[in-house]
C-alpha cells in the first residue's frame, strides 16, 4: 500500500488498482505503476521546488496534451494539484523498454536502427507551435535555477567516466562560455534505451517526456551516442548510427549535450 497523500477525487479514480513504486529512472519525480485487472496505469508526482522545470510533471503533461497523434505517448487521464505535489494519472504505452529488448535478443543492429528511427520521427515534427523550449538558454537556466537550489546533481561519483571536469561550478562556467549554434528541431530531451518502448523490434511508444521541446538536432543524436557505447560498446556501431541518419558526426556538440546532462 502507498503512503502517499493524494486527494478524493484521484483517490477514486485509482483505489481499486494496486500500487508499485518505480525504481527506474533517475528523476526527482515520483512514479508508481498501478496494477489493475484489465488494465496498468501510471501516477507520476513532482512537488513545488520543481514547478516549472523540466522535471514538473504539469509540464510533462501538456507536452504529451501537444503530441497526441504526432507520436505514441501516454494519454493523459487525470492531472491536478495538491497539498504542494503536482499529480499526473497517464496510461500505460504497450511494449518492453529498449535495453530489455536488447538483452531478449542481442541485436545490436536492430537497436541502431530503432534509434535512427526515432531521431527521424521526432525531428519531422513541425515545431512552429510547439509549446516548449528546450534549447541550450532554457536547460542552462533551469541548471542555474537547480544548483541554486541544492536540486542539481552535484555528486561527480554520478559523471561520465571521461568527463573532463572535477568540481560542478567549473563545468558550469564551461557549459555557459561554450554555447554550440543551434539548429532547433523537436526533441525527446532525455532519449535513452529506457524511453523508448517496443514490442517485436517496433517502436510502441515513448515515455518521460518532461524536457520534450524545441531543441539542437544535435541533443537527442548525442544521447544516443551515450547508450549506444554503454549497451553495445563496438564504435561500429556508432558509425551504423550515422550511416542511418545520413549525416557525418558533430563531435563537439554531442560532447557538450553529453556535458550538459550531467548536472541533472
């Protein structure tokens, strides 16, 4: 049973389902899977420190409101606020989440071309009413917002083992003095083997929206790079990664983007 305080109304809606905490992403946010006869939903819950960053759940929310029949995302069933925590009640996206897939049936080739895919898909998108930024100023300033208030994560134990930087205001200062040019696409903004879900070596949809925006083409290229090398390990495999895009690689800007996420 769950001991978190939620209101009467969400209450009703979930009671007969029963709760499992999630133990998989890195997110401040809350998520639980709730288990139902016909059914599985998810309840995700930020409380007002992250109100209007990209971790805010109310920002995930209108995001997936926006992509609905762009791109396979969770529907939004229930969103409110609460004694301080901002509560999303969304579906459940059908499909395995992409390392499993990768573990199943050890076809790294297949893996690299699911992520081409969804760079192609998401970068097809038209962004000219896309509700949120995500580009460089905006994660800067949210990053600015986070270290101020003790949110970022400032443990090094926690960075890429080649990052160049010992202490976090040092990469900070670099972060904000070598800002790349941005060509803004729409972007997942945390595109990893986790978010992806599939089913028979097919996309069936995505999650963790929340840093979903306009963004460099370069920023969901770079995380893919960072899963490909941790997963497969083979630099062929980037070079496929590539060769399927049609594109030669930006290395500067992947290894900033790469840099970018560490303090969050």
């Amino acid at each position: 049973m769950n001991n978190e305080k939620i209101s009467l109304e969400l209450n009703k809606l979930i009671k007969k389902y029963r709760w499992i905490k999630d133990t998989e992403g890195m997110s401040p946010a809350k998520v639980y899977k709730l288990v139902g006869e016909s059914e599985n939903l998810y309840l995700k819950m930020t409380d007002s420190r992250y109100k209007g960053t990209t971790y805010d759940v109310e920002r995930e929310k209108d995001m997936m409101l926006w992509l609905k029949g762009k791109l396979p995302v969770p529907e939004v069933l229930h969103f409110e606020k609460y004694e301080g925590f901002n509560y999303l009640l969304m579906s459940e996206v059908d499909g395995v989440m992409c390392y499993e897939e990768y573990e199943i049936h050890k076809d790294p080739k297949k893996i690299v071309e699911l992520y081409a895919e969804c760079i192609k898909r998401f970068q097809s998108i038209d962004i000219s009413d896309c509700p949120f930024n995500n580009n460089t100023d905006s994660r800067l300033t949210e990053l600015d917002y986070m270290l101020n208030n003790n949110l970022a994560d400032v443990d090094c134990e926690n960075w890429e083992k080649d990052t160049p930087f010992k202490e976090p205001g040092e990469l900070y200062e670099f972060l904000k003095n070598n800002k790349p040019r941005e060509e803004l696409v729409f972007s997942h903004g945390d595109l990893g083997d986790s978010n992806i879900l599939v089913r028979n070596n097919k996309i069936r949809g995505f999650i963790d929206l929340g840093r979903s925006g306009k963004a460099d083409k370069w920023y969901d290229i770079a995380f893919c790079i960072r899963s490909i090398r941790e997963d497969i390990g083979e630099e062929k495999y980037v070079k496929l990664f590539f060769d399927l895009l049609g594109i030669e690689p930006d290395w500067e800007k992947i290894k900033y983007y790469i840099l970018l996420d560490e303090l969050f």
